[in-house]
C-alpha cells in the first residue's frame, strides 16, 4: 500500500509537472504572439510613418518649386518692367534731343534769314 501510494503521489506530481509546463509553454506561446503582433505593429507603423515623411518632403519639394517659380517670374518681370523703364527714358531722351535740334535748326534758320535780311537791306540802302 506504501508503494501504492507512492506511486500514485509521483503519478500526480508527474501530472502537474506536465500541467506546469503545458502552461509555461501556453504562457510562452502568448507572450511570443504578443511579441510577434507587436513588432508587425510596429514594422506597419515605421512604414506609414515613412510614406507619410515621404508624401510630405515630396509636397514640401512641390511648394518649394512653386515658390522659386513665382521668384523666377518676379524676377522676370522687373527685370521686363527695368528694361521697359530704361526703354522709356532713352526714347524722352531721345524726343528731347530732337526738340532741341530742332530748335537749334530754327534758330540757325531765323539767323541766316536775318542776316540775308540784314545784307539785303545793306544793298538796297
């Protein structure tokens, strides 16, 4: 009956054993399982959070574009509107030379007839 007993107290001892690690190894399943969700978790969220960076350098290059395209066209135009400008002055210039030569020419014009006038008078006097 001792050895009966014996037996059946290392047949229990061997069941819980056996119940023991049946949970370690459930536990460790589960912990594992978590582990593995969590790093796929993860991997998922660095790879939005990088298409996410990268939609967003790419809209930042896009605007940057635009911003030294409208500079470009800024840049274009008052260089247009300078050149314009310059255009502008030269041909006043230009206008006021010619006034002036022709005032010079009338002047010249009103001498020589005064003095053809003046040389007249001297012969008919």
């Amino acid at each position: 009956q001792r050895e009966l007993r014996a037996s059946e107290e290392a047949s229990r001892l061997r069941r819980e054993r056996e119940r023991q690690e049946q949970v370690r190894e459930r536990k460790e399943a589960m912990t594992s399982e978590r582990r593995r969700a969590l790093l796929e978790r993860q991997e998922l969220a660095k790879a939005r959070r990088e298409e996410s960076i990268t939609h967003v350098a790419a809209r930042a290059r896009a605007e940057n574009q635009k911003v030294e395209e409208v500079a470009f066209i800024n840049k274009v135009h008052a260089e247009i509107k300078r050149s314009a400008d310059a255009a502008e002055e030269i041909e006043n210039r230009m206008s006021e030379a010619a006034a002036r030569r022709e005032q010079q020419h009338e002047r010249t014009l009103l001498a020589n007839a005064a003095r053809e006038s003046a040389a007249t008078e001297r012969q008919n006097a």
